[in-house]
C-alpha cells in the first residue's frame, strides 16, 4: 500500500482509463462494460472526468501504481436540484490487487468527498452474489434498502441486485 497513489482523477488521466477499465471489464461480470470492452473515446472520458471535477456532487477517485490505475471509484450526482443532495456510488479494483484494501481506501476518500460536497444520501447497486462488494459496503456503513429484481444480466442470466445506502445526515 506504500507506493499506491490515491488522488482524484484529471483529464490526463482519460487514456490510462480508458486502458484500465478494458482490463477491469475482463476481470469481472460486475462492471457495466464486460470483456467486450469500454468503448468511449478518449475526448468523451476527458469530458466525464472534466464535468465530474467541476460538479460539486460528483468525483472520480483513483488508485495508481508505478503510474498505473489499478483502482476507480466515482460518486456521480444527481443534476436535478431537488435529488441534488444524492449521489451514485461504484468502484472497481484490479483483480491482482483484490482484498488489499485499495477498494476501503477509495471508498474512505469518497465517503470524505461526500461530507464535504454536503451530499445526504449516497446509494449503490450490487449484483446480490458480489460477496466482496457486499462485505466492503456493509463495512463502510451502507445499509441494505431492498432487492432490485432481475436487475443485472450477465452470462445468459438475470440476477436480483440488493439496492444499498449510506446517509450522511447525522440527524438520522
Ligand atoms: C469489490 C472490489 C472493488 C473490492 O475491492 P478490494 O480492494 O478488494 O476491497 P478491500 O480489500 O478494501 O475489501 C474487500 C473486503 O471484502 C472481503 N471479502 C473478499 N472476498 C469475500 C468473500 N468471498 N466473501 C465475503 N467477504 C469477502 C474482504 O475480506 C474485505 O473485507 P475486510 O476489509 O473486512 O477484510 C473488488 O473486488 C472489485 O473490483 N471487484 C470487481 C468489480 C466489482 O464487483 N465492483 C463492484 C460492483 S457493485
């Protein structure tokens, strides 16, 4: 964990992205973008990470080795003024790096990310055999507020997903 660089991401960063989720959408059936790849070019990804930073709901954050991304984590926003206090969370982390604790120190960044932007609530998907996922989350204070049926399709098969939240309003 020594030499591993936690940062926000910047539109430099928009090609070893776009490299490190190909590789991430082959690791595993959980990403949006399997092993048939991330598409988008290199000015739309510059554009996200660009809109992310000047959002203040929304972040990127990446975990870097030797210049390399081996981790993501994004809190994308709501736009609409009245969910504006919300925000979607979702991360990925290099299979060689797996149990490391690189995904908790994401997470923790974008959990202090959160706090700051003044966010309320910040909710998450995940497909309800994802145990790592599911552990982590659970760890970091999200708490399970219902089952998303036949939410995700993968490999021929639709899987329920457990719909998650944590809320940062420290009145509740
Ligand atoms: C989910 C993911 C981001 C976790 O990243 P990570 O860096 O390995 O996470 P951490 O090491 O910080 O924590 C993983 C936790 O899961 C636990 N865990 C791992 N495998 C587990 C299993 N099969 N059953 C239960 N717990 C498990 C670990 O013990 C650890 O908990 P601990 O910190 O209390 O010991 C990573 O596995 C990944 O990228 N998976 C593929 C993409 C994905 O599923 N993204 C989430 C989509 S919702």
């Amino acid at each position: 964990m020594e030499n591993i660089v936690f940062r926000e991401a910047t539109m430099d960063d928009a090609e070893e992205m776009i490299s490190y989720l190909n590789i991430v959408g082959r690791e595993s059936d959980n990403l949006m973008h399997g092993s048939d790849g991330f598409k988008a070019p290199v000015e739309a990804v510059k554009r996200r990470i660009q809109a992310s930073h000047e959002s203040d709901n929304s972040v990127i954050m990446i975990a870097l080795s030797d210049g390399k991304i081996i981790g993501r984590a994004e809190l994308a926003g709501y736009p609409a003024a009245k969910l504006h206090h919300n925000a979607t969370f979702s991360i990925s982390v290099r299979k060689d790096y797996w149990n490391m604790k690189i995904g908790t120190r994401l997470m923790t960044e974008i959990i202090e990310c959160a706090k700051k932007m003044n966010l309320r609530n910040i909710d998450l998907e995940v497909v309800v055999d994802n145990k790592a996922a599911i552990a982590l989350y659970h760890k970091m204070g999200f708490t399970d507020i219902g089952v998303y049926e036949n939410y995700w399709y993968a490999n021929n098969t639709y899987s329920d997903a457990i719909v998650m939240q944590k809320c940062l309003d420290e009145s509740k």
